[in-house]
C-alpha cells in the first residue's frame, strides 16, 4: 500500500506514553549543558528531536520483533487485560497495519533519524557517534539478536538507556556544540567532559527505570520463565523483584539529597523522590494482594514518578542561577521545548489514569 494510510495506528505503534521518558531526561542533560554557560537553541532542539525519534524506532523495532517471537498476548482472559505498559501497542496482532507498512514505517523514520544526527554532528563533530553508538547498542540489543533481556541485562540496559546515555549524551552535545573552543576536537575521551552534577542527575533517572522494570516483569513473570527469558525477576523470583524498588528509592533519595545540598534549586525534585520512596515502600509490604498489585500496574506508579522526578530537575533549573550567556528569551525558548514533547504524553497518561495514585487501605 502506498503512502502511510490510518495515521492513528502509526500514532499508536510509537507508543506515545513512552515517549516523554526520553524527551524528558535529555532535557535534564541539556538544561544542565545550559546552567554551564553552553547554550544553543537550534542544537538543542535537533537532540531533542533525535531522542524523540530514537525512541520512536524503538518502539516499533520492539514491535516487529515481539510479533516475530508471537510474545504479544500477555492474558489472554478477558479478565485480565493487558496493562498500558505490557503486550506492545497492538498494532500488528490487531491487524491495524501489515508488517510490511510496519517495515516501511521503521525505515522511513531511521531516514529522518540519519538526518537529523546529521545536523547535531554538523555542530557537535564525529565524537558524537560515540554516544550514538552506546544507545544504539542497548537499543537493538534489548530483543534482537543480542537479547539483553534474555540474559538478565535487560534491566541494566534499561538503566543506562534511560539514565547516563539519554542525560549525558544530551549534555555532551551542547558543551561539545555550543563552545567549540572549550572542547579540544582531539580528544576522545567523553567522559572528561562529563560533570558530577549531570552524571547524579543521569543515576537517578535510570535508578528509577531500573525499579520500575521489576515490578512490570513481576507481571510477566509466568510469561517470561515459560519462554526462558532469564530476566532477574525469573531469576531471583517474586520477593526479589518486589523488594528492589525500595532499595533504589533510597538510593534515588541520597542522590537528590547532594544534588540539593550543592544547589537548593534542587528541592523541586524532592516531591516526586519522597512520594517515589513511600510507595514503593507501601507496594513491598502489599504487593501478594492480588487486588492491590494489579491496581498498581494499571497505574504503573513508578513510571509516573519518573516523570514527575524528571519535571522536578527540569522545574529547578527555573530557579538556579543561569550565566547571563545564556539569555532569558533562549531559556524560556527552551522550557517551551520541554513542555511541547511533554504535554501530548502527559496528556496520554492522565486520560489513561496513569497518574491515579494508591488509595488508603
């Protein structure tokens, strides 16, 4: 079929309640690049353009290699449906579009992708593949034939995707792309350009996602362990993987807790860190009650406190102090970037009741 016909399904083969995950957490990376005296509209705009796109042909990548291994129907009673997060979108098995378009979809985006890198290159230099190649690798490794997530690294990859690749990355190439002349074209060594302050803002973010991929493969777990997908929850079992979200939102909360002390502008992210260590708190000492564990899921708790975290850290920067370089009109520029990528998916996630929080026992 010619041309790309029933844009909703294409709208929802990309997953849009995922998406605000990786336009948020390179806004961090680039409003931190900002805080330092590297700003640059236009590039910041095409990161966040890429981010927006990489994870789009995640998405449908994720898709075509699901329906391939038939892992698409995670209930298949009535009574149990799928949540928002598990199953994939439904495009193919519900045969919105054939795998042919789905293909086509998929190339036609890795064109508009290869573009647009090529613009940040265009400021940034070849360095910038370097970043480019570390997301890549997780991302096709997570079900292709690597299978990270067959071998239990799948919920690592999902750490450093979502967390020091997305933030750093993003940070890189606006103090790489705006100030050329404070970054020595001849090294190679990324890592030296990196500060504390992004790389603990990058932890927590993946932090986050860490935990919250035990409690969705809590879900799968049957699923999972019937077509030997050695995750850690199969691994380690239940009790395991109910008792990790805890762990890291103590982690999550030293983390904040330096970055406050080094800048109190930091305090906005504290809301989304506390109510993130209460309920993953609460969630460990009720998850066997069947009927409180699914309500979570359908909420998915600790994905909507990613976000409210990553707003958090995006907010403070509304109340540091910027270099005067940086200019009130490109910086409020900038937030309007923010708030584009992040509406329509919040927006998804409100009418989905994503942001439905734990009722009182």
């Amino acid at each position: 079929m010619a041309g790309f016909k029933h844009p909703m399904a294409y709208f929802r083969l990309v997953r849009p309640h995922w998406t605000i995950a990786s336009t948020l957490a390179v806004m961090v990376g680039i409003l931190q690049a900002w805080s330092e005296g590297y700003s640059h509209v236009g590039l910041a705009s095409l990161v966040v353009g890429a981010a927006f796109i990489q994870h789009a042909v995640m998405e449908v990548w994720d898709e075509l290699k699901d329906y391939s291994n038939y892992r698409q129907n995670v209930y298949s009673e009535v009574a149990q449906p799928p949540t928002l997060f598990s199953g994939g979108s439904g495009v193919l098995t519900g045969r919105l579009l054939t795998v042919p378009q789905v293909w086509r979809f998929f190339y036609t985006l890795l064109a508009v992708y290869v573009v647009v890198l090529g613009g940040i290159i265009h400021f940034v230099g070849w360095r910038f593949l370097l970043c480019v190649a570390a997301g890549m690798f997780f991302m096709f490794g997570y079900n292709s034939k690597l299978k990270l997530s067959y071998i239990g690294l799948g919920e690592f990859s999902n750490f450093i995707s979502f967390g020091p690749i997305l933030v750093c990355s993003a940070y890189l190439a606006l103090r790489l792309g705006a100030s050329p002349a404070t970054a020595d074209a001849t090294n190679w060594n990324l890592l030296g350009f990196v500060s504390e302050t992004v790389l603990v803002e990058s932890l927590i973010l993946g932090t986050i996602w860490f935990g919250s991929l035990h409690i969705q493969e809590m879900l799968d777990y049957d699923e999972d362990k019937a077509g030997n997908k050695r995750t850690l929850v199969v691994r380690f079992g239940k009790t395991y993987a109910s008792r990790v979200p805890f762990v890291t939102s103590l982690i999550i909360a030293a983390l904040a807790a330096w970055l406050v002390v080094d800048d109190l502008a930091f305090a906005f992210v504290l809301p989304g860190v506390l109510l993130n260590l209460v309920e993953t708190a609460m969630f460990m000492s009720r998850w066997r009650d069947a009927e409180y564990f699914m309500r979570k899921m359908k909420s998915f708790f600790v994905y909507r406190n990613f976000v409210l975290t990553a707003l958090g850290l995006v907010v403070s920067y509304g109340f540091r102090d910027m270099p005067q370089a940086a200019g009130t009109a490109a910086l409020l520029a900038l937030f309007a970037l923010t708030a584009i990528t992040s509406l329509p998916a919040l927006s998804f996630l409100a009418k989905n009741r994503v942001f439905t929080f734990a009722r009182a026992a």
